[in-house]
C-alpha cells in the first residue's frame, strides 16, 4: 500500500512567464509530486496545463481560507511576476520560499503600475518608518540614473510585510539564510538547494571566437554588465582573438563587434551555448540575495566561474570558483584569467570541483530531501511549534490602529497613540504579550516610563490608560 501524500499548497508563477521562479516551480513539483499531494495557485499569465498529471491547479484569485492546506508555501523573487503571489501571502499567511531578499523593485513597479500609491507608502512606512518620505522623494528623483536607481531600490529592501506575514522563511542559500534568521525564532529559516533540470539532447555551436569568455542569463543592472565588457576590452590586449558571448536577453545594443549575444533562447540551445565557454563571468553587486541558477549551470557544464566577492558567492566553495572584489571588478576579472591561463592545473581543478557542486545542490535526491523538510516546516504554523513563540508581532506602521488608538507618524518609529483608555486583544491562543511602550500612565497596571521601555504582560487582553505610545506588540 503506497504512503499518504502530504497535501501543501504552492502559489506561484508558472511557464510561459518568464521568470526563472516559473521554471523553478515545475522542477520541484515533477521531483516531488509523488511525495506531495499539490494544490498549485498560479497568476495571470501562467499555463496550468504544463503542470504534472497528478497536480491540482486554480488561479490565485481563487483561493479561499477555506480551502486551504495547513502547509503552504509562497514562493516570491523580486519580479513583477510574484505580486500577486505576495498578495497572497499577506493574506492567507504560510512559509515564504525567497529567492530574493529584495523586494522592493517589484513592489514599487506594481504598486506604481497599479495606482495604489497608498499601499506602496504604507509598506515604505512599515520599513523605513519615519524616513519614508524622504526615501520616497529620493527614488522619484529626475536625476537618478539607472544603475543607482537599482542600488537604491536594495539600499531599502521593502521585504518587512512579507516577513511579518510568513512563519517561516526557505531560501536558496546560507547568505540569504543568514540575512532572515533574526527575523524568525530558532529553526523557523531554512537553506536548500537550487534543483536542476536534466539535461536535454543538444547540439553545442561552434565557438565563434578562439577564446569564449561568456555571460549567462537574464540582463539587470545589477549584473554590471559593462565592467565585464570592459574587462574582456582589456584581455584582448592579451588575447587578441578573445570575444564575448551574452547568453540570454535583456542585453543592450550597440556592442563591439567581439561581442555577441543570442537574445532569450529555449533550453536546448542555452545548453549548447553554455558549453561553447572557456569561462564564464557573473560580476552580480550589490546583491539581492539572490541564487544564480544560470551560474550553477555554466558550473555544471565544467565552465571556470569567475564571480564578484558578493551575495550567495561568498558562500561558494573556494576551490570551485575565483572571486574578485566587487570594487574591482574590472582588474580582478583579467588577473584571475590571466592566472587560470597560466595555470592549467588550477583551471582543471575550478572545473571538476565546481562540477561537483553544482550537482549536488541540483540533484533529484538533494531535491527530495529539502522538501520533505520545507513540508515539516510548513506545516507546522506557530501555534503548534513551541519553538515558534513570541513570533506573532503587531507594526504599528502598517496595522490599523485599534480602537482607542491613533497613529502617530511623527514618533521614531511609527506608534499607536492613546489618550484616556485603550485596550489591545491578542490571537485566542496567545497568553500574554512583550510590549514596548511609554509615556504618562499605565498598561496592564504597570506604571510607564517617559522612554520606550519593554514591559511583560499576561493575558489576551492588555489594558492601557493615561496618555503614551505604543510601538510594538510580540505576543506569546
């Protein structure tokens, strides 16, 4: 007799979108289904008949709390892509799986695109508090260009609300791990592998150039994709029959002529002309926190990976890639190939050590094994893990005030006022709450301090009187 599934829910977004999010889903669910019973909820735009046989589906905008399974799993990037998906999750509530820890570009653009600039305010505030504003006036300066635009936007990474909305958090990898996990209790964050897709018959192009230094994937300003160019400038002094090959899209025009890009291809031919590299560059900072899927591929394929010292790089294995620093990436992009061009053995080594990475964390087996554990996580919420207290916390900067309270914008940070009396009641199974509170009078009996100070009370109900600032609720 063959095991019960574990019933879990999946929001996400499916092919044709085009978000590596998309792709990602349908490796886990083929990997996974028969382990996993799915309900899968995806946005406008997503094609459910792509999914497995035995997966259930419905759009997104269908979901009821009534309908759903205890594990749940949102899985959000920083793509316009995922909004809907995130709205979800604001919600319903679950674990979110982050591929980025930057939200902030996607929120911004939707919320602009959508004509709800009051809800893009309200998340600046719950983030930034009260230099809302200011960040505000700032990003919708004239003068800004594109890639300090792109800095800004992960100088305040506008990932708050998904983080108080979720249990739990999975990421990609132990950098982005290490940014959340203050955000949670003890256990509540996991890091698992990027899973990879078996790879299909392919026919490898010839290589344009004598020496194929190579970019792979999706263009962003983030990529710095003019210091790689200017690097590659650089070697051909040394390498006069060098170019460079972009593979994917979104890359400007007006390149030199021993630069060469193939625009977005499908599968077949991305593998083939990863496999035309005699290395490859991923020069990505500052970072989003982000895993480079396209980077494990081109290691997979045995391509020498030259990388900034930045983001989930940092936590590569040192002897499967070269780093650079991200202040000099130009200079440290053509001294490490320089090295590795006179150092054959050490080439050899980048290669078949970054061929075992790569499959490992994007084996079916590492696939199986990460999600049985996503599925503990997910399906265990707070009020069922004791190692999950205290994790239910009120924003003033983003909650409506409760009855007896107003927001006050002009504290640091934002609070709930009260005047007279004024009373906060918790979730049924909380028993008490740490509230950070202050001013003339008292809570809970206790009389307050005039500085922000935190006072322990139980009960559900917590009672305030006289006039002070509430700025944060943890119940317990």
């Amino acid at each position: 007799m063959s095991e019960k599934r574990t019933e879990a829910l999946l929001a996400t977004p499916l092919p044709p979108m085009e978000t590596g999010l998309a792709t990602y889903a349908l490796r886990v669910l083929a990997g996974t289904a028969d382990i996993i019973d799915w309900m899968v909820a995806y946005p406008p735009g997503s094609d459910p008949q792509l999914l497995p046989a035995n997966v259930r589906s419905l759009p997104i905008e269908s979901l009821e709390e009534g309908n759903l399974p205890v594990a749940r799993v949102f899985q959000i990037g920083n793509s316009p892509h995922c909004f809907s998906v995130l709205q979800a999750l604001y919600r319903f509530g679950g674990t979110a799986l982050f591929h980025e820890t930057v939200l902030h570009h996607m929120l911004r653009h939707c919320y602009l695109e959508t004509d709800r600039m009051d809800d893009y305010r309200r998340e600046l505030a719950f983030c930034c508090g009260p230099a809302a504003e200011a960040v505000e006036k700032d990003l919708s300066s004239a003068d800004i260009s594109a890639a300090d635009y792109d800095k800004m936007l992960k100088r305040y990474p506008l990932i708050g609300r998904a983080l108080h909305a979720s249990h739990s958090a999975v990421c990609l990898n132990s950098y982005s791990g290490s940014i959340l996990k203050g955000s949670y209790p003890g256990g509540r964050v996991l890091s698992i592998g990027h899973p990879l897709s078996p790879l299909p018959e392919m026919e490898i192009p010839s290589k344009p150039f004598t020496l194929c230094f190579g970019m792979v994937g999706t263009c962003h300003p983030g990529r710095n994709p003019e210091c790689v160019i200017e690097a590659v400038e650089l070697l051909r002094d040394d390498f006069p029959d060098a170019g460079l090959i972009l593979i994917g899209g979104g890359y400007p025009d007006g390149l030199p002529e021993w630069v060469m890009k193939t625009g977005r291809v499908d599968e077949k031919e991305y593998q083939g002309w990863i496999r035309t590299l005699d290395y490859v560059f991923d020069a990505r900072h500052p970072s989003c926190g982000e895993t480079s899927g396209s980077l494990l591929e081109a290691m997979r394929a045995g391509i020498p990976s030259i990388v900034t010292a930045s983001g989930m790089f940092i936590n590569l294995p040192s002897d499967a890639v070269i780093r650079v620093p991200p202040d000099s990436i130009v200079q440290g992009i053509r001294e490490a190939v320089r090295m590795l061009e006179s150092r054959p053995d050490l080439r050899n080594t980048l290669s078949k050590n970054g061929v075992s990475y790569a499959e490992d964390t994007g084996s079916e087996e590492r696939l199986l094994s990460d999600w049985k554990r996503v599925l503990l996580l997910a399906g265990k919420p707070p009020e069922e893990d004791p190692a999950a207290e205290n994790c239910i916390s009120i924003s003033p900067a983003w909650q409506e005030p409760p009855d007896g309270f107003s927001r006050d914008l002009d504290t640091v940070p934002v609070t709930w006022k009260f005047s007279g009396t004024a009373e906060l009641e918790g979730p049924e199974f909380t028993y008490g709450a740490l509230v950070t509170v202050w001013g003339e009078g008292t809570a809970g009996g206790i009389e307050l301090e005039s500085k922000p100070t935190v006072i322990d009370l139980d009960g559900r109900k917590l009672h305030f009187s006289g006039n002070g600032w509430v700025s944060n609720v943890i119940w317990k």
